[in-house]
C-alpha cells in the first residue's frame, strides 16, 4: 500500500481540479456508472462528546474503489471540534495498487466544490451575489469554490464570532476575485443576494422560509442526525434535490420532520415517473427548474473521484 500524506499532495492541487473531479463524479452517478451505496453511519456519545464515525464507499466497476473513513468527537451544542481522523483506502482495479490517502483536505475541498456545482446545476452561470454561512473549513472551500465558478460581483459571510469572522477576512479574502463582506448577522449576510449556500454545524435551525425571501437558490451542506441548519418551511416550500436519498432521510432536518409527521411535505424534485431526482440526475441536466434547494450529505464518489486524480498526479 502506498501512503499520501497531506503534505505530500495538498499543494499541488487547485480548486479548479477539485470542481472537475467532483463534476466528472456527479455526471458519472448520473448515468449509473459510478456506484454509491449509503454510508454507514454510527453517532454515539463517548468521553462526554459526540462521537461520529462514517464508511463512504464507492466503486467505479473495471477502474477504481474507494472507501473513506472518518472518525470525529465534537460538541455540536458549542460548535467544537475535539478530534478528527480522516483517510481514504482507494484501490486502482486496472493497476492492482492499494493507497491510502489523508482525507482532511480532500473532504474540505471536494464539499465546497459540491456544493458550488449544486448551485450551478439549479441556476446556471448567471450568478452574481452569494452568501456563505460560516466561517469554518467547509465554508472556506464553499467561497473558493464560489469564487473559482462564477463571475460573481459580490460575496457576503457571517458567523457567530466576531473574531472567526476577522480570520476568515484575513485568510481567505486575499485568495479571492469577488469582494468579500463580512457582516455581523444572517439578516444582512442574506439581503439581497440570489443564492445562500450554509455550512453551520448546528443543532437548531438558522435559516427560516423568511430569511430567504428573496434569495433564488440555496445550498444547504448537510450534517448528520444531531445537525438542522434550515427550518422544515425551507424544504417545504421549495423542490429539493438531494445527493443520496437515504442518506438525506437520516439527516436532523428530515428525521425532525419524520418526528412531526411532516416527511411526507418535504418537496424532494421528482421526475415524470415519480422517481426523486438526484444531483446527479442535476450534473446530466435532469431537473430543470423542479428545484431550488440542493441539499447535500457527502458522497463516496466525490472521494473516488478525488482520490483517482491525485494518485494519478502523485504518481506521474
């Protein structure tokens, strides 16, 4: 088996090659090459904090195999992180070689390339004001990523923090093209813009049906169970395209609907034979105007993908 560590790739990779690689996983799911089971997901409490632990596997039949692993505890009530462990064992099935590759800037990049992609599926180029919530890793890649795939005119952030909202001015600001604007509230984050994409590890909701008034398209980077960033009028209001289905089911929005009864009033896109519509039926170009949301819980074959790009640089 051969070891990547981050050191050894991180630099050599733009969020460019990130948004190909996650688009050409997303066409490639679409059209039912690609194969993405579920994750297998275990939260559980452990020395006095969340424990979270996911298998993400993938499988491009004939080329490539994949399976990531991450292992985190946290407290998701403060918004902490105490622990984090994350790697790809990836496997080039024509070549017979075995890597296993850190993860941590893989996920990071990879999520706010999705997330970015998901927007321009639903709305095209056209994109001028976007609003990112948060300031942690995801929600940097969210504005690159933004920033890298559209023209864009205007880019608002905002966090809880004064002093997370600063960093995040001083460290990803210069890296960008688009005017960044940090604002103090969710209010002004949103006013205005055309699309919100949201990246909050929160128990509670932070966004309502009212502070997207407005706003055209949003993105909502999903957690697991113990994580709700939307109020449930958001996915009832509005066609939603999910990634994998069963995974979005498990997620704190949709289990909190379960739990009200109200599942059923989630608008999940479908097409004209009732099937729900994915991102990938978004990447193949599938959906249309049927939605406005995309809602997304993280996919093996973004890590496939990914990971087949660096070993073939790493190895080159």
């Amino acid at each position: 088996m051969e070891y990547l560590r981050e050191a050894d790739f991180e630099a050599l990779f733009s969020m460019g090659d990130f948004l190909e690689a996650c688009h050409q996983a997303y066409q490639l799911y679409g059209q039912g090459v690609i194969i993405n089971p579920p994750r297998e997901e275990v939260v559980e409490q452990r020395e006095g904090l969340d424990y979270f632990g996911l298998n993400m596997p993938a499988e491009w039949p004939g080329k490539y195999r994949s399976c990531k692993v991450i292992e985190e505890l946290s407290d998701v009530a403060e918004g902490r992180l105490a622990k984090r462990e994350a790697y790809i064992e990836f496997e080039d099935l024509q070549k017979g070689e075995l890597w296993r590759l850190d993860a941590g800037f893989i996920t990071d990049m990879r999520t706010g390339a999705a997330g970015a992609l998901g927007i321009k599926y639903l709305a095209g180029t056209g994109v001028k004001r976007v609003a990112v919530l948060g300031t942690g890793r995801v929600s940097r890649c969210l504005a690159q990523a933004c920033d890298a795939l559209f023209e864009l005119d205007e880019m608002r952030c905002t966090s809880r923090r004064p002093e997370n909202r600063e960093q995040f001015a001083a460290e990803v600001g210069p890296e960008l093209e688009t005017p960044l604007q940090m604002v103090e509230s969710i209010e002004a984050c949103v006013e205005g813009v055309e699309v919100v994409l949201t990246a909050v590890p929160t128990p509670e909701p932070i966004l309502t049906a009212a502070h997207l008034d407005g706003v055209s398209y949003v993105a909502v980077i999903a957690g697991d169970g113990r994580t709700r960033q939307v109020a449930s009028e958001v996915l009832e209001g509005r066609g939603v395209v999910v990634d994998v289905l069963e995974q979005a089911q498990k997620s704190g929005e949709m289990r909190f609907a379960g739990a009200a009864g109200r599942l059923a009033q989630i608008q999940l896109a479908r097409g004209e034979d009732g099937a729900v519509l994915t991102i990938g039926d978004a990447a193949c170009g599938r959906v249309g105007d049927a939605a406005s949301v995309v809602y997304l819980t993280g996919m093996g074959a973004l890590d496939l993908c990914a990971a087949a790009m660096i070993s073939r640089r790493s190895i080159a």
